[in-house]
C-alpha cells in the first residue's frame, strides 16, 4: 500500500502539483493568469486586425486554465465548461481563417487612426508605402505611395491659392491602391491646367456623415478660403455606413432623423459597446457567418442615407455659397429592392434636394481594353478616374461661369 501511494504520487499530472499546497507552486499558478491579462493590455496598442479576435480568445483560454489551476469544486467545473467553449472558438475562428483568407491593405505605421469629430483620419504627413497582396496565391495586387500633405489631405498637384474645388468622400476618391498622379481629384487638377485650387478631403472609409459632420462644424474652413464647388462621390451602399452597421464605422458620426431633418447624436458606438463589436469586426468567422445574413439596408436607413447628403447640399449653400456635385455610382437592383428605392428614386431625390447628379456608371462592355477595377480589390483604376474626372469637367465647363460669377 505504501509503494503504491508513493507511485500515485510520482505519476501525478503538472494541473494537479498545481492544486497542491505546496507554496513553492504559487508563482507557477499565477503565472497563468498574469501572462494572459498582460498580453490582453497590450494588444489594444496594435489595433485591429484579421489576427486580434483568435489572439484574444487564446488569451481567454489561456486565463480560463489558469482559473482551472486555482480553483476547486463547482467553480472549477464551471471553468472547466467555459475553457471548452472557448477552444472551440479558438478552433472556429482559426478554421475560417485558414479556410476562407482575405486580401488586407497594408500601410505604413502612422498613416491613419482614430481621430475626433470625423473618427479617424492621417495622422501625419509623410509618403506612406500601402500594399495589398492576395493571400491565397502570393500575388501583389498592388503596390504604391500615398502622400499626405502638412494639411493632412492626400497630395494634389494644383493652384496654391484662388477658387478652389474641395472633394470629399470614401476610399474611392481617396484614391485606394492608386498613386498620386491616379486619384480623380488629380487628374480633374490636370484636366484644369491646375489652374484652380484643388484639395482631396476624401479618407477610405469614410461617407456622408464625415461629409455632414465636417460642414456643421467648420473643421475645414482655414482650407477653404475661396470655395467654389464641392463634389462628393456617393453610392448606396453607403446608407450602409450612415446606418453605422459595418464594424469600421463605430467611430463616425451618428445621425438620426428627428422631425425629418438628420440630428447628430455623438458616435455610432461608445464603450464596451464600441470594443465588442470592432473586435467581431475582425473575426474570419463573423464575417463569413454573420454579415451574410445582416442584409441590404432597410427603407429607414436609406431614408437617412438620403437626407444626410441632402443636409450637407444644404449647408454647403447656405454657408459656402457653392453648389454641391453628386458623383453617384448606381448599384444593383436586388440590393436596393428590400429598401424600395431604385437608383432612378435616388438620383431623383437627391436633386430635390439641391444636388447636382452626375450618374457614373461604367459599364466595362462600353470601354473596351481598360482595366476599370484594380484586380483583386474592387477600387477604380486611374482609367476609371480618368472617365469620371471627365464628367465632372463636362459639368463644370457648362456651369463655370455661372458659378464664378456668384458672390463668395
């Protein structure tokens, strides 16, 4: 009996010298707890990305056995339970990382990040090295500089001072994957002779709220000292993002509709609220599970869509004195359906509002021989660019002179 007590003991397992008493073990315990709490503190400090949702529940995992180690009875059944669901999310998400990878921008550190009033935005100006590269087969799918000015706008070539020609929007008219010769507020510049003012207000990610928000609070007049026109690339899946539903909006502007006119109400998300859902944002297996199922936007989301461009068409006349140019991207019928509009509604509702609507379709049937989307992205190309600057100088050579001569 006695030899066989000593065995017992010999062959005991590493959980079970921790459940010891043995004071010796305590650090050893503890370690287990500490290691995961200091990598959850730091992660925060790298952002988000397609690696930080499997990172923090490995994490969690981790801190879940080192409560098995502490604790005893029940609660360590309990643990023993929530460390299981656990692995099985650790398991999930890796799974459909590596069965479902996606092609991630990469930019250089300190290019963008969180940022008051509009959420995020550059941080500095600098050239910044931005690559993308298909991560299924090894394949560069592009490679180029974005440079951003002491004014923190994407660099264009144009006057230094005089009527100026601001234009905002999303990644589009940022000029994604683009060079700085191939952004379409660059080569309208160049269809000008550079002769006006040319400034790029647009940031990927971004959509009518920054456009609104930025009007109501003035943030860009030092720049705008002799505005003349505002042009403002739009498409609706925008009423996406003023819906506030994709994760990387959670920072924006909110907007709701109060007496049929948009109100500002503070971010999309605030908290532990902002956390979870920026966290899931990342998730492989969120994004293959549950953002198929979200949907189309609703009748009320495009209803708000609509009447925050409205609103800052609005201010850009009552405050600038400049009338406001919609490029406007159509997209497909079976999107718009469950909202009721057509794009054909759209268009029509946003004149009533004010706007003059440019219609950008590009069909690439009608263009044959150029590359309109870059592949493997979905971005214009400088050629599509090209062929939308065009229509907005076809726009500007019939209205120039009846916008000069207003007053300002």
């Amino acid at each position: 009996m006695g030899r066989h007590s000593v065995s017992c003991a010999r062959i005991r397992s590493p959980l079970e010298r921790l459940h010891s008493n043995n004071r010796s073990d305590l650090p050893l315990r503890y370690l287990f707890l500490l290691i995961p709490l200091a990598g959850g503190a730091i992660l925060p400090r790298f952002g988000y990305n397609d690696y930080t949702l499997l990172l923090y529940l490995i994490l969690s995992f981790l801190f879940v056995v080192g409560l098995l180690i502490l604790l005893r009875g029940w609660l360590r059944d309990a643990a023993l339970v929530l460390a299981s669901m656990l692995l099985c999310l650790v398991a999930a998400e890796a799974y459909q990382m590596l069965a479902h990878p996606r092609a991630v921008a990469e930019e250089a550190e300190g290019f963008a990040g969180s940022k008051p009033i509009l959420g995020w935005g550059a941080l500095a100006p600098g050239a910044f090295a931005a690559k993308k590269v298909d991560p299924t087969t090894g394949k560069q799918i592009y490679d180029t500089t974005y440079t951003i000015e002491d004014n923190l706008l994407r660099k264009t070539i144009s006057a230094n001072d005089g009527p100026t020609i601001a234009f905002f929007g999303d990644s589009f008219m940022f000029g994604e994957g683009l060079p700085d010769s191939d952004t379409l507020p660059q080569i309208f510049s160049d269809l000008e002779d550079r002769k006006f003012r040319v400034l790029n207000f647009a940031f990927p990610g971004y959509g009518p709220q920054q456009f609104l928000r930025a009007l109501e609070l003035h943030i860009y007049d030092s720049l705008l000292r002799e505005p003349h026109l505002f042009v403002f690339e739009t498409a609706p899946w925008h009423a996406e993002r003023t819906a506030c539903t994709p994760p990387f909006t959670l920072r924006a502007p909110r907007y709701v509709m109060k007496d049929r006119v948009p109100v500002y109400v503070g971010a999309c998300a605030e908290g532990l609220t902002r956390f979870v859902r920026e966290l899931l944002g990342h998730s492989a297996a969120y994004r293959m599970l549950v953002q198929p199922a979200q949907g189309a936007p609703s009748r009320a989301d495009m209803d708000l869509y609509i009447e925050i461009i409205g609103r800052a068409v609005t201010l850009a006349r009552e405050n600038y004195n400049v009338p406001t140019v919609i490029l406007y991207l159509p997209y497909t019928s079976a999107y718009l359906e469950p909202t009721g509009y057509t794009n054909d509604d759209i268009v029509e509702k946003l004149r009533e509002n004010g706007a003059e609507v440019i219609v950008g379709a590009l069909n690439p049937a009608d263009y044959p021989g150029l590359t309109l989307t870059i592949p493997g992205d979905g971005h214009p190309t400088g050629a599509a660019n090209r062929l939308w600057a065009e229509m907005i100088k076809s726009w500007w050579d019939r209205n120039e002179n009846r916008v000069l001569a207003s007053p300002h």
